[in-house]
C-alpha cells in the first residue's frame, strides 16, 4: 500500500483505515491509497476512498482521473439532494471510504436497493497502474512474446474477469465495458476477439498500442486492430461497424 492521498504529497494530511477489499480479480481500477477525491482537478477535498477501493476511472485530465462510485444508501433516502461530512461509504456493504464535505446528491435504486452516485477528481498517482486493463494489455503482449492462442490468454481473461460471448458476430469474444456516468448503455472498453482459438482482433475504448497490427478507425464508441494474418479482416470491420450502427 502506498499512503498518496495526493499530489504534491505534502497535501496529505487525512488519516484512514485501508480497505480489505481483495485485488483480484480486476473488474475495475482500484486505488492504491488511501486517497483524497476532490471536486475538480487540485480542486477541494470531498471524499475520501480507501486502500483497494474499486472506481470507475473515467477520463485524465492533467495527470488527475476522473473518478466514479455507486455508494449504497438506505432505500428511504432515495431522492435525497445532498450528502454530509463523517458519513461512510459503502459499497456492498462494505466501507471503502468517507465524505469530508457536504456534496450535492444523485440517487437511483432498484428493486431492494438504493445507491448515490459520488464523483470526482484523484491524482494518477492514486489509482493502482496494475489495475488499468490498457497498459497491462500492452504489457501481457510483451511479455508473452505475442502469444495469440486462448490458452495463452486465459490467465489475462480471468484476471480481468472479461466476459465470455462465445458467437460475437461468428467470433469468440472475452469483454468488458465502459463505465455507465457518462453512457447508460456504455460499450466494449475491451474485447479481445477470436477465431478458432486464435486471437485476431481486439476491440477497444481507449487508446492502446499493439505491435504488428493495424489500427482500424471505427465510427462508434471503439476502434479495434487487427493482426496481419487475419483473413476475414475486411468482413469482420464491416460486420462489426453494422453492428455498432443497429445498436446505436
């Protein structure tokens, strides 16, 4: 555990218990904390989250993410406008951090349950790199040597717990999905798509580098690259940009 509540590190004054949340697997980025999360990039201390707490980790903005967490609240608090100092936040009952001043509030529920959304700005330095499935990606190519069978990207598969779709437009397809702040019905953020067992094309939100294959500019919410050897490449985009378009 790193204590970098901030930067520049001499802002870090809070003091809190760390989580016991479990690093594994990674269905999200975790912070490497305890951390402060403030209201705009350096901007006021509004909360604070745990060692190990799982966020959405939206966009960077000058070396500052843009983070978010359904809290749990009681489903008689729905509807409520605003959230006060000294209260916990839980996630699944769990308590990964603490409100330090009084926000405004956005609440949902379903069935049984209630949450509130709370979102701000963390310094990069808080979120866990080991946690951001981009860079890892890029790391596990290099480290595999390119490996492109399933087996060999099984352990990738489930340390991501990347979901198994196993006819993807004629494809088996292992993905997971962009946060849902900003989109309702968000998209692939990865997906790692293959042909007999052989990885041909990955799927992907954010900007990521492959060694060796193409980048293909898509018109939707991804773009994906393609290996060289990939046949079907021509009709695969085609049938995946269709796709984007019938889902839109």
């Amino acid at each position: 555990m790193t204590a970098c509540l901030d930067a520049p590190r001499s802002e870090a004054t809070a003091t809190v218990e760390s989580s016991s949340s479990s690093a594994s697997p990674v269905v999200g980025e975790r912070i490497d904390g305890p951390a402060n999360v403030r209201d705009t990039v350096n901007g006021k201390h509004i909360f604070t989250l745990f060692d190990k707490a799982l966020v959405d980790n939206l966009t960077l903005e000058n070396d500052w993410y843009r983070v978010g967490i359904y809290a749990d609240i009681d489903t008689s608090e729905f509807g409520m406008d605003s959230i006060h100092p000294g209260r916990k936040i839980l996630v699944d009952g769990e308590v990964i951090g603490e409100v330090v001043k009084t926000m405004s509030a956005t609440t949902s529920h379903g069935g049984k349950k209630a949450w509130v959304f709370l979102y701000g700005y963390t310094h990069m330095e808080n979120i866990d790199p080991e946690s951001i499935i981009e860079p890892e990606l890029e790391k596990y190519i290099q480290h595999s040597n390119g490996a492109r069978t399933l087996r060999s990207w099984q352990p990738f598969i489930d340390r991501f717990a990347l979901q198994d779709d196993s006819d993807f437009l004629g494809y088996r397809l292992f993905s997971n999905y962009e946060n849902s702040f900003d989109d309702p019905s968000p998209s692939f953020r990865i997906g790692l798509a293959f042909e007999k067992d052989r990885l041909v094309a990955i799927l992907h939100s954010r900007p990521i580098r492959v060694l060796g294959t193409q980048e293909n500019l898509l018109d939707g919410a991804f773009d994906c690259v393609t290996y060289p050897d990939f046949a079907q490449r021509e009709k695969f985009l085609m049938d995946l940009q269709a796709w984007m378009n019938s889902v839109d």
